[in-house]
C-alpha cells in the first residue's frame, strides 16, 4: 500500500491550492441550515469540474453520488456537513464571511471542501479499488432534527446500501498534521429542555397577593441537579445544565411566568428516556407543590455516537500507515452531540477528529466562537487521509 499513499500524497499536495481556493469561498460564502442552496449548487458546479456529473439533490440542500471502482464490490459512504452557525466572524482574514451574522465557526467549510478534494482525488484512483463510494454532502447538522435523520428517512443509505459510513470533524485541540480515533461511545445525545414556570404575578411589597414564579423557578432548577448528582448511574457520563432563563423586567413587580432552556446529554438510552421523565416529573411537581404550574417541552435531540469498534480499529491502524503513529492520538469521550450518530445507529461507523490547531500561528481558537479558524495545510490531511482510509476499506 506503500506505493498507493505516495500517490494519494502526491495528489493531495497537487489538488491543494484548489481545495484552499474551495475551502475559502465556502468560508465567506456560509449558510444557515436548512438553507445551504448557493453552498449545494457550489458542490455540484465543482464536482462537473472534476467530472462527476451523477449527483442527485437529497432533502432539498443536500448533495449525493456514487463513485464506482473498476469492479463490483461493496458499498461504503463518506459524509461531510455543509452548513454555518449563527455566529458574527470576528476573524481579519480575506475569506471573512460575507453574510453578516453567520459563519463557518464550526469547520463545517472544511469537511466539505476536504470531501471535495477526497471526490477530486479518488475521481482518478478508480483503477485502484473496486466497489461502490457513496458521497454525501449533508445540510443542517446544527439543527434539530438534524439532517442526517431526514437524508436517512429519504433514503441516503439505500440503493446502494453502504456497509460503513466514515466521517471527520475538526479539532482546534489537536496540532495540525494528527488525527484523533476512539473505538465505541464517543459523543453524547442531546435533548432540549424548555420550562415555562407559571405563576400569578404581583407587587413584589405584597407576597400574599401573588404565586411566584421565579421562587418556584430557582427550587427547580436547584432540584433538578440530583437527576445527575443522586438518580444517574456514576458509570454513564450524564450533563444536565440550563443556560437561559428569562423572568420578568424590574425589581419590584413579580412576573406571570419564568422560561427556563437547557439541554440533557448522555450515553445511554434507557437512562436517557427514564431522565428525561425525571426532568419532567420534578419540574411539574415543584410547581404544583408551591402553587403553580410547569409546562415541560423537551426537544428529542440526537443520539448518542458510537464508532464502531473493528472498522474504526482499521481506519487506526489506516491512519498510522498513513500519517505514522506518532500522528494518530486516542480521543476522550466527548460530551458535546453531532448529528452523524444517526447513521451510527444503522450503518457501523466511524466518526473521527483532523487536527487544525497551529499555536505558532496563533490558530487556537475553539469551535462556535466568533475567532474560530484552521491552519489550512490540514486540508492536505483532511482529503488525503480519508480517500485512502476510502481505499483502504473497500480493499479489506
């Protein structure tokens, strides 16, 4: 295999002033979910460049297509989100978004533009595998429902069914020139929480004359931290944490209602349902008890992200073949969530992290913040290593 990663080295450093030119218009260029139009219509003008004229739009912004080897074989897929964060862009660079408002603070320009270079790259390698690659360029992974489940429910897994799905995500926490692998349970569901505690509103001098809602609020939200603390296995990482509550707008005039969001996040299924019932039971109890009421929204959210253990144990052994051992580190269990675990629940898969981080450069910045940005030589990484881990996989 030695003499196919010198190829697929050389052509990555070929293709890469492409993929930085890809990587910076998509930066500048960002779109919310759901409504990536101009981004899908930019993969599918690449793409003919390249060649590849049999994609196919899936849930509106998505982009697929299948790229076939010399002979039949089995059927993998590779997946790359497409879409921006509502974040204003405080970096001074060039390729600065343009639509004020919303940026690519989450690397999401980089996993596409990488899987471009991967389409790029591989386009020309087809003589070197046989099988089927299915490439999928997902909208709105930072929106609930996510994308996944809806490219899932219209069928991105079927006709051909891909035995494996691979897919990459950057990590500002690791040096650029690595990557990072954990086998089994990775990142962790999330669900929303929404509370609307209500009560009767009043002067704030005549507590007789009012139900307070924000009494009733503070008991809850104190209550509610034993879901975690005192009714949660130790064993099943759990986070329960409220990060928004909104109640009245002076000091002397007690409000009607308090909201309250907040988001649970776990590994388990069965513990999550049973928490989530937790959640409610407590929120609306508490209220009952001191006089008023909860109404109680949860948001189902994404699943937990499991990788599954042997194929990701040979997209590490891939890797280090790759890029050396040295440049391979192993991952800590993740409590953020990521919508790709929908596809983990149906396909096994593997859902691994590229190094972005340059301290020399100052590129230190984490995801979802205004100065996010990326040592761009990581490209080179990022469509290098997945079009041979690509290979890799359809000749095992």
């Amino acid at each position: 295999m030695s003499d196919l990663i010198s190829k697929i080295k050389a052509l990555a450093e070929t293709h890469f002033g492409e993929i930085l030119e890809v990587r910076r218009h998509i930066h500048a260029n960002p779109e919310l979910s759901f409504q990536e139009h101009n981004t899908a219509d930019f993969i599918e003008e690449k793409l003919k460049s390249f060649g590849i004229t049999n994609t196919q739009r899936i849930a509106d912004t998505g982009v697929t297509f299948c790229l076939e080897g010399k002979e039949k074989g089995k059927t993998i897929a590779l997946r790359a989100d497409i879409d921006a964060l509502p974040i204003l862009e405080a970096n001074d660079v060039p390729y600065k978004s343009k639509n004020e408002g919303v940026m690519h603070a989450c690397g999401h320009d980089v996993h596409t533009s990488s899987l471009l270079g991967v389409a790029k790259i591989l386009s020309g390698l087809t003589e070197e595998f046989n099988g089927t690659i299915k490439f999928i360029f997902q909208p709105a992974e930072e929106k609930s429902p996510g994308g996944a489940s809806i490219l899932i429910k219209e069928g991105v897994l079927k006709n051909p069914q891909p035995e494996t799905i691979l897919g990459q995500h950057v990590m500002p926490l690791i040096p650029e020139g690595k990557v990072g692998f954990r086998t089994g349970k990775y990142m962790a569901s999330a669900d929303e929480i929404y509370l609307t505690v209500k009560g009767k509103g009043g002067h704030a001098a005549m507590p007789e004359t009012f139900v307070d809602p924000i009494a009733i609020s503070a008991q809850i939200l104190v209550s509610l931290q034993q879901v975690v603390s005192r009714m949660a296995n130790p064993k099943i990482p759990s986070v329960l944490s409220f990060g928004k509550i909104q109640g009245g707008n002076i000091n002397n005039v007690i409000p009607e209602e308090v909201k309250i969001d907040g988001t649970f996040r776990t590994f388990d299924e069965e513990w999550r349902k049973k928490a989530l019932q937790k959640i409610k039971d407590i929120s609306t109890s508490i209220a009952e008890s001191m006089g008023g009421s909860c109404d109680v929204n949860i948001a189902s959210g994404y699943p937990f992200l499991v990788n599954d253990e042997a194929y990701t144990l040979r997209n590490i052994e891939a890797a280090k073949n790759y890029l050396g051992d040295e440049n391979v580190v192993e991952l800590d269990l993740w409590m953020a969530a990521e919508d790709f675990a929908f596809y983990t629940h149906e396909v096994p898969g593997c859902f691994y992290r590229l190094g972005t981080r340059n301290e020399q450069k100052g590129i230190t910045s984490g995801v979802h913040t205004p100065t996010f940005n990326i040592d761009e030589n990581a490209l080179k990484t990022g469509m290098g290593l997945m079009a041979y881990l690509a290979i890799n996989e359809l000749k095992n």
